[in-house]
C-alpha cells in the first residue's frame, strides 16, 4: 500500500487488506513501515502516538476479525522524555494481544543520487533485536523481526538466525532511488546467508512524504527462491512458508552449523 498523512484513510485501506489477505488463507499478515501515517516530519512529531494509541488499538481489533498473527509493521511511537520518537512495529496474536515490539535499530541517514534522508532528525534507534514465537495450530515457529535500512546489516539478520529465528519479517518504504538496485538482491542474500524465510512488506509508489518508495513487495525461501512478489499496486502476496523445505535446505548445506565463531575473533578490534 502507500501511506499518506490521513491515518483514517491509511488504516481503512490496511483493514480491506488485512481481510483480504485472510481470504486468501494467509495465517501470519505483514503491513508494510510506516502504512498508518507517512508524511513530513512535522506530520510524523505531532502524528506520533502510544503503543496504545489508534494504530495498534485497531491492529488489535483487525488482527482478531481476521483471526491472523499481525505485524503492524511499524508506526512513530512517542517516547516519553525524548524529543524523538521510535519507529516501531508490533506483532499481534489472533486474540488481538501484543506479543512483542521491535524499534528500528539501524536509521536511514543518508544522501544518494541528490536526494537527502535524515531519520535520525525525528527518530531515536532501538537498541535491542527481538524474536518472537508465532503459533499457527500446533507448530510453533520462531520469527525475526527487522525494518527497511536494517536489511543492509547482516548483523541483525545473523544474530535472529542464531537467535532460532526460521522466517524474518520485514516491513519497509525502500526508495525507488536504491530500491531498484539494491532491493531484491538483499532480501534474496539475507534469506540465503541466513537459511530463513523472509518476508518482505513494502510501500510503492509517491507516499506522503512525496518520496516515491520501490514496492516490490516479496516473500522469499531459505534457498533465495521468490516465491510470490507484488512489484506496484495496492494489494497482497500470499506464499506458504514450508517447514520440511526450510529443514532441507539447513541439512542439504549446512552452512549455520559450519560457522567458526572463535576464528572471527579480532575482525572488529575486539579480542
């Protein structure tokens, strides 16, 4: 979807794709960075809101009529004592409970081709990764959670492998300026290096920053397969995440196992 500054607008348009993405059989739903309100920066400071503020009440209200897990994937949190927000995502169980919160560690703070970005104006970084259990009937799968900038870190994505994550989701505005570059090949190698699933929600199109985003909306197998992709235009993309697959591929190459923490050692200065 793309956001604009009417949250009204935005999480009537979130709630007809939530349902449609139930409809579609989809048990786990990812909304894409910032799809509540998305405008300039005196929009976001005066647009920023609680945990228990009108996007997640909804996100609670939307995730038990669909009956899914659901990542609101991310809104400007006001943080108390900060003049800066966060930009944090939820994950919601089909009861409607926030189960955990995940605040944007890495910030775009960046100037690529002309075009200027400044995250850290408005938003304080997280400082903790966070992984969480979704239960869909009886099997229980560990997701990572992740934002937009954070896929050019493999840090992040390394250490919820190593955590016991087996599907990352990751909601994002990624620029068209890089987007079109750099967008897929990432989420592919992240969903590679790491032998999990990835799950990526993107904005498209001219949002309300009048920043045109890359879309391309896609979910990703541990081999580094596309298994459903959306490139442009409001809508869902549906996959099924296969357990036996993502066991194959970590037995056919091992290649989290084969790591040698003790040879790293030294490579950042530390000893």
């Amino acid at each position: 979807m793309t956001a604009t500054p009417d949250r009204g607008a935005n999480l009537a348009r979130a709630d007809a794709l939530v349902r449609e993405a139930a409809a579609a059989g989809a048990e786990l739903v990812v909304l894409p960075e910032l799809f509540s309100l998305l405008g300039p920066a005196p929009v976001m400071r005066a647009g920023a809101e609680a945990i228990d503020g009108p996007t997640i009440s909804w996100a609670a209200g939307a995730a038990a009529r669909a009956g899914v897990w659901l990542l609101a994937g991310s809104i400007t949190e006001r943080a108390d004592g900060l003049d800066r927000a966060y930009n944090t995502a939820c994950l919601l169980d089909p009861s409607g409970e926030v189960v955990a919160r995940y605040r944007k560690i890495h910030l775009f703070d960046n100037e690529v081709q002309g075009a200027a970005f400044r995250e850290s104006d408005t938003v304080a970084p997280g400082e903790v990764a966070v992984a969480a259990t979704v239960v869909v009937g009886d099997v229980a799968t560990v997701v990572g959670l992740a934002t937009c900038y954070d896929l050019r870190f493999p840090e992040l994505f390394r250490v919820l492998a190593l955590t016991g994550a087996e599907v990352v989701l990751l909601p994002s505005a990624f620029t068209a300026v890089t987007g079109a570059a750099h967008w897929e090949p990432l989420v592919r190698a992240r969903a590679i290096e790491n032998q999990v699933f990835v799950v990526a929600a993107g904005q498209w199109g001219r949002t309300g920053t009048g920043i045109e985003c890359h879309g391309h909306s896609m979910v990703v197998d541990p081999w580094g397969v596309v298994l459903a992709s959306r490139d442009s235009g409001d809508g869902v993309v549906v996959a099924d995440l296969d357990r036996d697959r993502l066991a194959e591929v970590r037995a056919q190459l091992p290649s989290l196992a084969n790591r040698r923490p003790a040879a790293y050692r030294g490579l950042d200065g530390s000893t």
